[in-house]
C-alpha cells in the first residue's frame, strides 16, 4: 500500500502551528531585548498573525491580509515587532507564487510600510536601515514568489502538451488498427460471401462447384483468421519485433491475393515491371493493403468485370496501378458511413509520403493508382509537404 500524500490544507496548518509555537517562544525573550512582556493581548494578536497562514493556499490574498492587520495592531500596542514577521513574510510569498505580479507587489508595499511604521514606532535610530531591510526582503520573496508561479506554469504547460501527445498517439494507434481490420476483415469477408452465395446457388445443380466453393471459404477465412492472431498478438505483446511474431503480408504474396480474388470469382491479371527488390516493410505493407482493397472494391462492386494489377518498381519509387472494366460504383450511390477504405488508403500512402489516387476510367471501369517512394529522403519530404499543408 503506497503511504498516503497529506493534504496541502493540512501541511499548511501544521507551518501555521509551528511558526506560531516559534513566535511565542520569541516572545518571551522580550523583556530581554528591552521590550514590554507579551500579554494575554499580546499571545493573541501573536495567534492572529500566524494561524491565518493555513488558508494561505485557498485564499493567499486574504490570509496575507489577516495577519498583516493582525501584526499592525500588535505594533501599534508597542510590543515588540519582530515576534510577528513569521507569518507576514510567508504570506507575501505565497501571493507572489500564486498571484498576478501586480498583486504581489501592493502587498510587498503594504508589508514595507508596516516594517517603515515598526520602525517609527519603535523610534529606532536608523530608519535607513530599517528601509532597506524591508526593501530588501521584500523584493527577495516576491521574486522567488514568481520564479514559483512561472515554475508551476510551465509544468502545466508541459502537462498539458504531453496529454495532448498521448492524446494523439492514442487516435493515430486506433487509425492504423482500424485500418489493418478493415483491410483483413472487408476482403477476406466478402471473398466468403460471394463464395457462399455461388455454393448456395450451384449446390443441386454441381456439386463440385459448390465443393471448390467451400475450399475457397474454409481457405480464406483460416488466412483471415491467422491475419487477425497476428494483429492481436502484435497488440499484445511489448516488444513488436519479439521471435514468433507473425510475419505482415509482403508483395511477396501478392500472387496469392490474385489467386483468392480468382477464387472469389473476378479475374484478375497480375503484370510486375521492373526489376523486384526487397523495399521497407512499411512500404510493402502499405502497397499490398492499397492492392487489397482495390481488388475488395472491384470484386463487390465492379459487376461482370475483369481486374488488372500493374506493379512497377522504380529507380525511386513504387507504383501499383490496379483497373478494372465493369460498371464502377457511382460515389453518389455509395451508402451513408461507407468510403473508410478509400480514406484508409490515402491515410496509408500519406504516412510513407505518398498518394493514391482512384476514380472512373475515361474509357469505362475504374482504376486506382498509388505511388510511392522508395527512398528514406523521397518518404521525408512527402511527410514534410503533408505536414505543411
């Protein structure tokens, strides 16, 4: 169990108390420093200008007020006045490190003309002095006071700012998740529900269709399914590149992408133009999900149609260009909350530096075009373009 932090209104009760006790012990070497003996009076007003300092937290103005009036009256009686600067002294800081600048200083002025009028009281014989100490002291506390106040401001301030990062990070880490399960739900998903609906149709008429049909599906929901492992295991675990980690789709398996959209019923041709090389992971991830949901769309929306992909590895950068010739989907007609993918895929392309581009083919179909740059300083300055606009 962890010890439990006292309450500032407690703290400051106990300063008050303790600065109290060290006041009255003061007190009673009055007649030694050639002052009249405190009294009943005297112990009060020694009370009144301490005690309020527990309130110096909620209410700093008024607790400085309180023993200020309170250390007036004591030198006014003619008892001795250092006995009451304790809680005077305290106070004034305490505005000074939670108060404007311009409160501190009217109250340092009110606590220097108490200690000049201390001072004429008491007919001490140098009033210069007495004026510097209070000038001095004065300045010294209101000073620290606000050192303390802009201390607390800029530990708000950084506070705040490292909320707001966390905050963020936190909407940029549920993005990418959303993202990834779009991805592997909304293709795997609609591979199935085409498949089942071609078993359901050709289930008396050919069987062994509606047997291929079934493979398709056993196969690519057991691929969705490991897709989704991999992603909550990823999110389980803290070190994300741990042994055992399941490997993130590659172009690598891209051909095995076309061969599932096959399946699903929309022929696809795959063309790779130049020569393949390994890119960043990142960058192999982000074209193969822009391929992935291409082929989604075309394979729901497209109709009677047939699909191409186009892969060309450049000297800088990485273009995959996936059409397809059936009827397309008119943007009017797509449902209200739908078009997470398009947004998804231009998300993904700008956090490499890239952009992806999608619309109706002039002559017919529909095509989008993502390109990407390969190299660390192409990814740089895309990612600065971005961050200016």
């Amino acid at each position: 169990m962890r010890p439990r932090t006292p309450r500032p209104l407690v703290v400051d009760a106990l300063i008050a108390s303790a600065m109290a006790l060290v006041a009255v012990l003061l007190g009673r070497e009055s007649r030694s420093q050639g002052w009249p003996e405190l009294d009943a009076t005297a112990y009060l007003l020694v009370a009144l200008a301490h005690l309020p300092v527990a309130l110096r937290g909620r209410h700093p103005v008024t607790a400085f007020a309180a023993v200020e009036a309170a250390a007036a009256v004591y030198v006014t009686l003619g008892y001795w006045p250092v006995v009451c600067t304790f809680g005077c002294l305290l106070a004034l800081y305490t505005v000074a490190a939670t108060r404007s600048l311009r409160a501190a200083l009217v109250c340092a002025g009110c606590l220097a003309a108490l200690w000049v009028y201390a001072g004429v009281v008491s007919h001490t014989p140098s009033m210069a002095s007495v004026l510097g100490q209070a000038l001095l002291y004065c300045s010294v506390l209101v000073w620290f006071g606000h050192l303390a106040r802009r201390s607390a401001e800029l530990t708000r301030r950084l506070r705040a700012e490292q909320a707001e990062r966390a905050r963020r990070a936190v909407a940029e880490e549920r993005g990418r998740i959303a993202r990834e399960l779009h991805d592997v739900v909304a293709h795997h998903m609609s591979v199935i529900s085409v498949q089942a609906g071609l078993a359901r149709f050709v289930l008396d008429s050919a069987p062994a269709k509606a047997r291929d049909a079934l493979g398709t599906i056993a196969d690519t929901s057991g691929e969705a399914l490991e897709e989704l492992r991999r992603m909550l295991h990823v999110l389980r675990e803290e070190d994300p590149g741990s042994p055992g980690r399941a490997p993130m789709p590659t172009l690598a398996r891209l051909g095995d992408l076309v061969e599932r959209v096959r399946a699903g019923g929309l022929p696809v041709d795959l063309a790779v133009e130049g020569p393949e090389r390994p890119l960043p992971p990142g960058v192999e991830l982000c074209a193969y999900r822009v391929v992935q949901e291409a082929l989604t769309n075309a394979l729901k929306h497209a109709g009677p149609a047939r699909a191409r992909v186009e892969l060309r590895y450049g000297a800088q950068e990485l273009t995959a260009r996936v059409t397809d010739d059936g009827g397309g989907t008119d943007p009017a007609r797509v449902p209200a909350g739908a078009g997470h993918g398009l947004i998804g895929m231009r998300e993904r392309a700008k956090l490499y530096g890239g952009a992806v581009s999608a619309g109706p083919r002039s002559g017919g179909g529909y095509e989008v075009l993502l390109t990407l740059p390969t190299s660390a300083a192409g990814r740089g300055r895309g990612s600065a373009a971005d961050a200016e606009r």
